[in-house]
C-alpha cells in the first residue's frame, strides 16, 4: 500500500477531512469533520528553530501530537497552506536544544516490534525514521523499533496523540462513537497505531462510572 493510500485510511490521530476532503491529521482515523482551530499551534520559538527544518511547511502548523524525552521534544505538525497540496502527509519535528530535524511521518508511523524481541537498551531513546534495523524479506520487510525504550516512547506519543483528538471531537463520548467501530479498525495500517486505539476504545469512557 502507498505512503499516500496509508494517509488517506488512516491518521494516527483521527484523519480531520476538510471541507474539500483533504485528510489534515497524519494520525487517527477517518471520524466527523473537525476544524483545525480546535489544536493548538505550534510555538513560534519551535517554529523559528525549525525554520530550515521545516522547508516549504510555512504556513499555520497545528499540533497533532508532542512528547518530550530527556532532551529531546517531538511534535507531529500539519501545514494549513498546504491542505490541497495532494502529496504533503504532515510531518514529525525532533527538536534537540537548537538544532531542529523534520521526520518522514509513514516511516515513523510504520516501525513495529521485531518478532523476536529486543536484544539490548538504546543509550539514548529517541523516534527515528531512518532504517537501521529490518525483520522479514521484501515484500514483507518492515522497519522495526531498536529498543523496547523507543517503542514505549512511540506508544506514548501515538497516546497524546489520540487525547488530542477526543478534546478537538468535543470529549470521550463524540470520538469514540466515530472513532471505536469495527469498520473504522479494520482500516488501520500502522500496527501500534491499532494497538493503541483498541486499548482506548476497551478501556472505561471518560465520565463512566
């Protein structure tokens, strides 16, 4: 499957269709419609340490995701000038003191533990979409977490993800009737990503008692 079919199926934060149909979050999954002014922007400060990082994203970056880890800080950003553009998918931001790097969002999205487990710690935990470590033979060969650390890291940032798209839904009940049908799961490609909205959708919804 193409890294534009994976976008327009899934998001990791709930896809927001605009009103032309162009998917505006790189995570979730394909809900209500939603406008962007319900996720913050990103920081101008990040934004200026981004600038060359950031190459033609110049326009209004809205926040779907951002995590810190030791001194590292992510941000998965989407560019509203760049909404009828068919082939921008969003970006992710790894913003290291004053240095800024803009990550392939699919590459990212698309690491998933090795069968075999983990063989050692990472010094240093960090999401990457470089492809240092492979599992299986083309076409079935995927990039796969170094460290159980770096999966943790991703599972967390795949969380704050999805809290952000039940706030921008209107609260628990609104997402999760979009979001938590059979239908809308089978569609998922990225593997964490699944695993992630499955556990939200089992667990007890805001407010229950």
């Amino acid at each position: 499957m193409s890294v534009k079919s994976n976008l327009i199926i899934v998001s990791v934060f709930s896809l927001m269709i605009a009103p032309t149909g162009r998917a505006q979050s790189p995570f979730l999954f394909d809900t209500i419609v939603v406008s962007n002014s319900h996720y913050e922007v990103l920081p101008q400060t990040t934004k200026h340490i981004c600038k060359q990082a950031l190459g033609l994203q110049k326009g209004l970056l809205r926040v779907y995701a951002h995590i810190k880890s030791g001194e590292y800080e992510y941000y998965a950003v989407w560019d509203e000038s760049l909404n009828n553009d068919e082939y921008y998918e969003g970006s992710i931001l790894e913003i290291h003191g004053d240095a800024c790097k803009d990550m392939d969002l699919d590459c990212v999205l698309s690491l998933r533990p090795p069968r075999t487990g983990y063989k050692g710690v990472s010094s240093t935990v960090r999401l990457r979409d470089d492809a240092e470590t492979f599992e299986g033979y083309p076409p079935n060969r995927h990039v796969v977490f170094m460290s159980i650390g770096e999966e943790n890291l991703f599972r967390q940032f795949v969380r704050d993800a999805i809290q952000r798209d039940v706030k921008a839904h209107g609260g628990d009940k609104s997402f999760r009737s979009q979001a938590c049908i059979h239908s809308v799961l089978l569609q998922a490609d990225y593997p964490i990503v699944l695993q992630e909205l499955k556990a939200y959708c089992a667990s007890s919804p805001t407010g229950a008692k």
